[in-house]
C-alpha cells in the first residue's frame, strides 16, 4: 500500500512536440533553438506565407499577374503591325512595298461596287481596271524583267463536295514576271481573286489580296534585280461561284503546266495579319522558303488540321490548285475582323493600311525566296512528307518535319514521365513513406485529377447547352469577354472545386498540403504526356501544344529537384510559376488569335449548331493548355476553397450580364447578323406539262442560332413557316438553292407568303431531241438559257437510272444519291447550255415519266429588280441586319 501511495505522488513530466519555442520544454529548448533558427521565417516568407500556405488577400494578385501577361504582352503581339510605308518613302525604298500604293489600288477596285460574276462590274469594270494597273506597271519596267499579260476566257466543270460546279465564259487575268532571256520552264504561281459575293464590296474578301498582289508586282517588275524563275500572277474573276475560275486556269491556261509552287492569297476578314493555315502537302521545302524568307511570321499547323477536317465554314482556291494541277503551296488568308466578312460592310476605308505592309513585306519576300530557290527547279525531288510550324508571338517560326515531330514528342513525353516518377520516390524518402503507400496516394490524386477533368467539362458543356435553352446563345459574339467569365471561370472552377474538396476530406494526410498540390501537378503532368504520346500515334501533328506544356512543366521541375526546393512547403512554386510563363504567354497569344478567327465565324455556321456548346469544348481546350499547371497553385492559399468559389460567382455575374442588353449579340455595321432573303416565285408541273401550283414568297436563309431575334420587328415574321413539309413533298424541297451549303441546310429555311416578284429572263428548258438509243434506254437532248447564275436539280423517277449524261461523269462513276445538282453560272457570253441526259429503265417502259427537272434561276446583282413590297420587308430589318436579297425563281418540269 505504501509503495502504491508513493507511485500517485511522483510528478511525471509528458514531453509534447510542439512548434512554439516559447512552449517547449525549458531542458529541450536549448537543444532545438539552433533548428528555429534555421526555420525560421523570413520577412518575405512572413509577407507571403501563413502556416505553410500563402495568405488569402494574395489570390487577386495572383489572378492578376497572370490576366496582365495576357493583355499586356499577348494580345498585343497578336495585333502587332508594321509602320505602313507610303509613296513618299519609296525614293528611300525603291525595293520595298509600299502600303499606301495597294491601298490606292484597293479603292480604285471596290469603288466598281460588288463585282459578282457576270456583271458589268466583275466583267467589264475590274478587267478593265486590273488590265489598266498593269499596263501602267508595264510603262515603268525596269532593265531586268519582262512582262506578258493574258486574258483567259474559259468554260468548264468539275466536283464539288456533291453538286457539279459548271462555268461558261469566266475570266482571268494573268500576268507573267520574267527575267529577260530566261529559258528556265517551272514557274511560282501567285493568286487571289477580284470578284466578290452578291452585296458585298469586297475590300478584305479578297480586293485587299489583289491589291498586294498588284503593288507586289509593281516592286518586281520595276526591280534591277532578275528573278531566276518567272512568276505567274492570277488575278482570278470567279473564286466565289465557287472557285470556278481557279480549276479554268489550272486546268486550261497555257502556264498552268508550268506552274510547280503556289501562293494563295485569301481572306475571311477585313485586315490583321495574314496567317498561313495550309502548306504542301508533303513539301516541307516551301516551308523552309517560309522561315527564311518571312519577315512577320504568322503560321499554324492547328489551323491547318482544323481547317482540312472541315472546321472552318470556307474553301480556297489552294484545294484546286492541289486537287486538279498536284500544285504544292502555301495558303495564306485575313481573318481579323470576320464579322464583316461577305456583308456589306467589307468596306476598304475600315482595311487597316499596316495590314497590307504585313502582307506585303511577306509576301515581296517570299516571292523572291521562292523564285530563286533551286528546289523550284523540280519539286517532286523535295517531296518529303508533312511539316509541324507554328509562329511564337510574330518573332519567328518553329519549323520541323511530321517525323522530327514525333521523336520530338515521344522524348519529351518519356523525360517527363520519367521525371515526375523520380520526383514521386524523392518525395517518398524525404516524407518517410513507403513507396508502395505514396504510390497508393498518386493513384488516388490521379483519379481525383481526372474527376476533376470531368466534372469541369460536364459543368462547362452543361452551361452551353443551358444558354442556348434560355435563349440566350451568343451573348459573347460583341463582348468576346464575356467568354473568359461564362465558360473559362466555369471550367476552372470544376478543375478546382473537385482536387479542393479531396484535400478537404483528408486533412490528416501525413503529406503536407504543399506536397499534395506537387503531386497533384505531377499527376497532370503525367496525363499530357500520356495524352501526347496517344495523339501522337494517332498522327495528329497539333499535338505539338501539349509537349510543350510537358517540357516546360518538366524544366521547372528538374529546377525544383537540382534546388531541393521540391522538399519546402511553398517555395518550389516560385520556379514553377518562372518557367510556366513562356508557355502561357505563347499559349495565350495562340488562343486568342484562334478566338478571334472563330468567334465571328459561328455568326455563319447555321442554325443547326449550338454556338455556346462549341465555344464550350474550345473554352475547356484552351483553359486546360493555358492553366492546367497554373490552378492547382490555389490549393496552397488559405481559404482556398473561398477563392475556388469566386470563380463560379464570376460565371453567375456573366449569365446576368448575358440577359441584359450588354450581352444582345449584335451591332449594326460591327457584328451583324446575317440573312439571305430571296423574293422567290416557285411553279410547279405535273406530267401533263399543266401547272399544279404556283407561288410567291420570301425565302429566307438564316445563317445564325438566333433566328427568332428579328421576330417581332420584320414585316410577317410571325408568319414565317419551316420548309420542312415541302422537303417530304418537292425535289430539293421546291426552293431555288443557290449552292451546296444552301443545299445542305434547306431544311432550316423559312418562307413567307408575299406579292410576284419582278424577274428579268426566267429560266427556260428545251427540249431539241428525244430518242430511244436502245430497248430499255432513252436519250434527251436539251438546252438551258436564262440569268448569269443558276441551278439544275435532276430527279429520275418510277424506277428510270441515269446511266449516262454530257456533265462531269463523277457523279455516276461514284453513284452520288439523286437528285442530281449542277451549279452553272456564266461570265461575258450567256449562250444557251446544251446537254443530254441518257436514263434506262430495266423494263422498257418510256410512257410513265421518266425524270423531273427542276430550274432556279438567281439575279444576283440586279438591284433595280426589287419590287417596292420587297424593299420595305427588307427595310422592316433592324439595324443589326444584313440581309442580302435578290430575286430568283424555281420552276419544275416532268418529263
């Protein structure tokens, strides 16, 4: 008992590990004082951190310092421009390009109004203004070159997507630059196109082209210096029939045989910088010529993937001249400004003049490189396969091969890999975890990463698809900033939200949080690379982005592990945010540069396709290249979950924003939105050649989501009816289609009732000879007169087969699906189109009708046609419309 009572009065002293000096125990205090010292904070450390994380009120500058790089060094790289030079520096510069001379040039062209093929303006005016401007440049040649002009006449045909392209009598201008004496045969071909749609006038789409191209041969033609290879110049009068005139030179011109590299000169906008979308294929010598030549250099490759797989609603005559001549070039095309592209709005006043020194220092240049190259010499010896390329921020261009690519790609992705697994044992050994269980807790940050993937892009895509149910699509197209807080702040909130509520629900994690969020990264890092090497066996050379994301995150993190900076709680950030600053910087001016090409771009993409839902997926890719690495930092802030949340309150006030009229998507003359109304007169015949019905309407051809905007304030609009239900009854639903992209969304389109309209020469069909070549075939022989722009619909019926015809045989050869679609339009001579139709049937029988022919007619530049009802309908559409209208007719016989 005794013993007992004397163990209950000894006082036992419990040593508790603790951080404050001031209460460790006074016989221990001694012993650590030396490692308080060496932990001690600093005073930076204390301005900045709070038990081991960054304090809360630095969150902004945080944000802050990253939307400051962007405004303040990407943007305005993207729309940086040259001093224009003008005529009074040409004394000082007599081998230069002068912008304010193509300006000159652009005036007097788009002065003629809209040059729509066959009109007086497109046939008559602009010859006659092109063929002035070069024989003037002629007058002033200089000692070293010559010049031969040529104007082709041409008529032809050939495939485009599904309908027959066919042209009469459509012009170009070519002119041939020299040396004098030369016998060399292979030629640099430069071209753009001088006509423009019904309506516009033209000035970036592609007058402002034509224009360098113009001043361009002025600097050649009066140089001391001799080319070593003469250079064709294509002033082409038919790019947007579609690009009739391109396929008539390379298919027919004396030249065009040889001609073995291509410039192509486009727009779809009004100025900036010319980008080079397209290249080869399978020539990477063209862009070495590039890259040595270039002086402000703007080029992708993404551009190029996305714009051959259909992306980007637009052709150029560059697919011609590959398809029909095997010609390889380089594509080149504005698209700053597409708001006003194919409106009325495409004005030459608003053209920036830096923009055609850009283009003109470029492509002076490149003319040069190229002429004077030896590979010109014979091209097919430098057939070497696909390139990567890509400008960083207009300095200079990255060029290599598809197969230096994938190496590339593939080394990167293994260093990475292999430095992020080495960081993962590092951080095993200094925490004094088992691998295995470290390894335990990468799997699990791995799915949380993945989750967090997900759920973003679920909340992001969720919110576009909502947009578009409220009515509410497209309240970015003005203020494209309102994208940043709608679908950027949305998808890094879902890329937060979820990697914060882990960290939250496992806060006795014996890793300290600054050892999680590096875990978290590497967990990122890991994903991009895998992703890379996968897309990289897919052959998809844009992959190029995600490497570069991989190798900048791995320089940062071999800084880290050479530092031993990795093992501090807070400070490896400092070289992780240093060396994730190009990237972003470059991935910045990348992306904006693509916004900007695209967001004018869905004001013309249908009415079938959900803009948000698409800015949504480009939101979720750009945000994942330019703050993959950069959001998991707001893991190491204090109340972190707090600033996670701003980020949806930001989204919140953006969709309040987007309901007011801040966020209505247009502006008349800026950011329009786009209709084609036609006063149509439709007529019908049934197999009795008697009329089975006749009307009179508008067709209207929307070209946005937004259709109903205009509702309440057109004449009628309330009375606008789906053409659905005359698709189900009528060949290519009974409506005078004007092209292929009319024809593959007839379905949308709206008819209003309304007065005749006022035609000029109505189409006419005749028929000249009918014959049976043989028991069960039959032969027509017709002819088709009527205006310079029209369509032929063929439909054979009660069981009839075209077997064979006088128009391209492709469509045959490859059993394209009836009805049967030829596009004919003519130039400078509008004789009658003769052809012949052969159709069989198996059993013989020619007394039911065999086909159906339809006709639409279009009078596409004839203003003094609009009736007075048709000019106050159009006249009903607000400010912020551009309705582009004309008169045409569709007419169907059985026969």
């Amino acid at each position: 008992m005794s013993v007992s009572g004397s163990d209950k009065s000894v006082r036992r002293r419990v040593i508790t590990p603790t951080s404050d000096p001031h209460n460790t125990d006074p016989l221990l205090r001694q012993r650590n004082s030396h490692l308080y010292e060496q932990n001690k904070p600093n005073g930076c450390e204390r301005a900045f951190v709070e038990y081991n994380k960054i304090k809360w009120f630095w969150a902004p500058a945080f944000f802050g310092f990253w939307l400051l790089l962007y405004v303040a060094i990407s943007i305005p790289a993207c729309h940086h421009l040259p001093r224009p030079l003008t005529i009074k520096d040409e004394a000082k510069y007599p081998d230069r390009f002068i912008a304010e001379r193509a300006e000159n040039n652009l005036r007097q062209l788009v002065a003629l109004g809209p040059r729509v093929v066959g009109s007086k303006e497109n046939e008559m005016g602009a010859v006659k203004v092109l063929s002035g401007s070069v024989q003037k440049i002629r007058s002033g040649l200089g000692s070293a070159n010559d010049i031969e002009v040529d104007v082709q006449v041409a008529s032809g045909s050939y495939v485009h997507w599904s309908m027959i392209n066919m042209y009469q009598s459509i012009q170009n201008i070519v002119v041939k630059v020299s040396p004098k004496n030369t016998n060399s045969t292979t030629y640099l071909l430069v071209n753009s196109h001088y006509d423009s749609v019904p309506g516009g006038p033209g000035a970036g789409d592609d007058g402002s082209m034509v224009a360098t191209m113009m001043e361009t041969l002025r600097v050649l033609a009066q140089s001391k210096t001799a080319l070593k290879h003469p250079v064709v110049f294509l002033f082409n009068g038919a790019e947007e029939n579609p690009l009739q005139a391109s396929h008539a030179f390379i298919t027919q011109h004396k030249w065009a045989k040889n001609c073995k590299a291509l410039i192509n000169l486009d727009s779809a906008g009004n100025g900036g910088r010319e980008i080079l979308f397209q290249s080869g294929p399978n020539h990477p010598w063209l862009m070495k010529s590039y890259r040595r030549a270039i002086k402000h250099p703007y080029a992708s490759t993404m551009a190029e993937e996305m714009f051959q797989n259909n992306f980007i609603p637009s052709d150029t005559d560059f697919r011609i001249f590959r398809d029909h001549g095997s010609v390889p070039g380089l594509d080149m095309a504005y698209q700053y400004n597409g708001y006003v592209y194919h409106t009325r709005f495409d004005r030459a006043e608003i053209f920036p003049r830096g923009s055609f020194q850009n283009t003109g220092d470029n492509l002076l240049a490149l003319v040069r490189e190229i002429a004077n190259s030896q590979e010109l010499e014979d091209t097919s010896k430098y057939s070497e396969g696909h390139t990567v390329y890509f400008d960083v921020m207009g300095w200079f261009l990255v060029f290599y091969t598809e197969t230096e690519g994938i190496i590339l790609n593939v080394i990167v992705s293994l260093v990475a890999i292999g430095t992020c697994l080495y960081a993962i044992k590092l951080m095993a050994f200094n925490s004094g975890l088992k691998l295995e269980k470290l390894f335990k807790r990468v799997l699990h940050t791995f799915v949380v990463q993945l989750f967090g993937l997900m759920f973003a892009v679920a909340i992001t895509l969720f919110l576009g698809w909502f947009m578009d149910l409220v009515h509410l699509p497209m309240s970015w197209f003005t203020h494209s900033w309102l994208i940043l807080g709608l679908y950027f702040s949305t998808f890094l909130f879902g890329l937060a939200i979820v990697p914060a509520m882990y960290f939250h629900y496992t806060k006795e994690d014996k890793l300290p949080i600054g050892q999680r969020v590096q875990l978290l990264l590497h967990c990122h890092c890991l994903f991009l690379a895998f992703s890379t090497l996968v897309l990289t066996i897919c052959g998809v050379r844009s992959v190029f982005v995600l490497m570069l994301s991989c190798l900048f995150y791995t320089m940062a993190l071999i800084i880290n592990l050479a530092t031993k900076l990795h093992s501090k709680d807070v400070a490896w950030v400092i070289p992780h945010m240093v060396c994730f600053v190009p990237p972003f910087v470059f991935f910045a001016y990348f992306s904006h540069g693509f916004f900007v090409t695209f967001i004018p771009m869905f004001g013309r993409f249908g009415e079938n396709v959900n803009p948000d839902l698409v800015v949504a997926v480009f939101s979720i890719a750009v945000g994942l290249l330019t703050c993959g690495f950069i959001v998991p930092v707001l893991h190491l802030f204090r109340k972190s979950k707090t600033i996670i949340c701003a980020l949806l309150a930001i989204t919140l006030v953006c969709v309040i924003i987007a309901i007011t009229p801040l966020g209505f998507p247009y502006r008349p003359e800026t950011s329009v939105q786009r209709f084609s109304v036609l006063h149509a007169k439709r007529t019908f015949h049934d197999a009795d050649n008697k009329i089975r019905r006749q009307e009179s309407g508008y067709f209207i051809m929307p070209q946005d989501r937004r259709t109903y905007a205009v509702k309440h304030d057109v004449i009628n609009m309330t009375l606008a009816q789906k053409i659905g239900d005359d698709c189900q009854k009528e060949m290519m639903c009974g409506l005078p289609l004007y092209n292929q992209r009319w024809h593959k969304t007839r379905q949308n389109t709206l008819w209003i009732p309304a007065s005749e309209p006022l035609l000029g020469t109505v189409p006419a069909i005749k028929v000249t000879s009918k014959k049976q070549v043989s028991p069960n075939r039959i032969r027509y022989e017709l002819q088709l007169s009527g205006p310079d722009h029209m369509a032929l619909f063929i439909q054979p019926l009660n069981g009839a087969v075209m077997k064979d015809w006088s128009f391209h045989q492709a469509p045959l050869r490859l059993n394209f699906q009836p009805p049967y679609f030829i596009y004919f339009s003519w130039g400078v001579n509008g004789d009658p189109l003769k052809f012949w139709l052969e159709l069989e049937k198996t059993n013989g029988d020619f007394k039911t009708p065999i086909f159906e022919l339809g006709v639409g007619g279009h009078w596409t530049h004839h203003k003094e046609m609009l009736t007075p009802d048709f000019t106050k309908f159009l006249n009903s559409f607000p400010k912020y419309v551009d309705a582009t209208p004309w008169p045409a007719s569709y007419e169907t016989w059985i026969y």
